[in-house]
C-alpha cells in the first residue's frame, strides 16, 4: 500500500512540474498591421482604406512575454492570396499594390523562422471603392434662396498625389456644370434652373486624370427655404 501511494505521489509530482513548466513557456504573438498609400484629407483620422489599385504597406513585429522580438537576423517570407510575395533576412516590411475589385479582399501571410519556427500570422485586408464625399455645411441641409453657396467634394482613396490630378464634374437638377481640377461648386439658388425648386438635386463625380477606371460619383439633396 505505501508503495502505490509513493507511485501515485511521484506521478502527481510529475503532472504538476509539467503543467507548470506549460504555463510558464513563453508566448510569442505575431502582429500584423498594414495602411494603404492613396490620398485622403489631412484631417481624415479613420485609417485609410485600401481600394483597387492602391499600394499597400504590411508590417509584422513579434512580442514575447510584453516585449518586442528581435526579428532582424531571422528569415521572414511574406505571401498574398497564398502565393510568394517576397522574402528575406529580417524583412518587416512588404509592398504590394491591389489587384482585385471593391467588395474583394487580399490575404496577406507571413512566417518567421525557418519552417516557420519564429511564428505565422495572416491578415484579410477588404478592398473598398475609392470614393467623393459632397460637404454641405448647412444645418438640415437646407439654404435660403436668391444667394451665392459653396459646395465642396472631397475624394477618399484615390491613387493621387493632390487634387489637380483629379477632374471634377458636377450637375445641379439636369444642368451640367462642366469638369475642371476645382472640386467647388458655386450654387447661386436664384439661378433659373434652381429659381422655382424646392429641393435641388447635386450630383458630384470625381475621375482620376491618370487612370479613368479611378472614378466615383454621389448624390446630395439640399432644400432651398
């Protein structure tokens, strides 16, 4: 009987030596992040989203324990949609541009160490539309007639350096206002196509000068009173 409890005794021992040699390995968490590199306005403070054509920039770090990990001197391979993007000797950092449609995404996958030893993580990154948005500073969106009104629009995720490589179009009820670099709008609501409406109906467009498939347009109600 002594001899069993000192087998069970030994046994227990052994379990709880584990377990605790378990719960104290360290534990190393890869962290993914990435930001598109296409134009939005300086006071955007939303994080910039990737649209067709865009570059995006992917970066990993590793943290063990609440520290960071020192990756410069491990091989790290970075993939997209499963297929090799690039690899190297402590590369934190892939580029690559989008190349799928709005409403799509892209899977980005790296591994660190050899045979991914170091640690593996993936992200989805979604793609969205580039798109315009028509500023209306007028509570309610309404304005008074018979007087002069600035409109903006402003675009989000074009493939653009500044505004001038886009073209503006603009379209007040059925009247075309034409296309230039300007994206304001003079609404002047004693004008005859706007004289006799009690909701004027703005349609802005915006298309990248470069690229013509960069291209998006919106829709805006204001009420003359």
């Amino acid at each position: 009987m002594k001899r069993y409890f000192l087998i069970i005794f030994a046994i227990g021992v052994s379990i709880s030596f584990l377990s605790a040699g378990a719960q104290t390995a360290p534990q190393r968490e890869i962290i993914l992040s990435w930001r598109a590199l296409n134009f939005f306005p300086a006071n955007f403070e939303g994080k910039a989203l990737a649209s067709p054509f865009s570059p995006v920039l992917v970066g990993v770090e590793a943290v063990e324990n609440g520290k960071f990990v020192d990756i410069s001197q491990m091989p790290v391979s970075w993939k997209l949609d499963n297929k090799f993007l690039q690899s190297g000797t402590g590369l934190k950092e892939v580029l690559f541009r989008v190349q799928k449609n709005k409403g799509d995404f892209h899977i980005v996958q790296v591994s660190i160490g050899k045979n991914g030893a170091g640690g593996e993580e993936s992200v989805l990154i979604p793609i969205a539309p580039q798109t315009i948005v028509v500023e209306l500073p007028y509570q309610g969106n309404s304005i008074s007639p018979n007087i002069e009104n600035t409109i903006k629009a402003i675009p989000y995720f074009f493939n653009i350096q500044a505004l001038n490589d886009l073209s503006f179009f603009w379209q007040v009820n059925n009247t075309k206002e034409g296309g230039n670099s300007n994206n304001t709008l003079i609404l002047k609501t004693g004008t005859p196509q706007v004289k006799s409406q009690n909701t004027i109906e703005i349609t802005a467009s915006a298309q990248n000068n470069e690229n013509p498939l960069e291209f998006a347009k919106t829709k805006v109600w204001i009420n003359v009173k």
